[in-house]
C-alpha cells in the first residue's frame, strides 16, 4: 500500500533530520502505516465512566448480568 503524500513528507523530513539520505530509497520501500497507541492507567476501574474506551479491566454490563 502506498504511503500518502502528507504521510511521505513527514517521513523525508525525519530522513533529512537524521542524516540518512544515503538510506531514503530502502526506508521509503520498508516504510508502513501505523499508529501509537497511548494509555494512561486508572487508578481504580470505578474511575472510568461507562462506555469510555479501555484496555482490559471489567467490561461494562448491567449488574442484573449473568
């Protein structure tokens, strides 16, 4: 897949920043779409509303739930 042009900008300036324009044409060929995923641990599960995103914990079900 081919990456965007906003996505290719991005990466020749980190190329540039870094000094590796000797290595532009393997990066650009290794390069993938990604993204990062940033958590912030709770520091109890009560503090976190019902219906907001989380990883792990208890899911949130009625209480009459089996």
């Amino acid at each position: 897949m081919a990456l965007p042009t906003s996505v290719k900008y991005i990466l020749y300036e980190a190329i540039e920043r870094y000094d590796l324009l000797l290595h532009q044409d393997e990066i650009e060929q290794l390069a993938r779409l990604c993204f990062l995923l940033r958590v912030q641990p709770a520091k109890k599960e009560e503090d976190i509303s019902v219906g907001l995103s989380k990883l792990g914990g208890c899911p949130d079900l009625p209480s009459n739930f089996d």
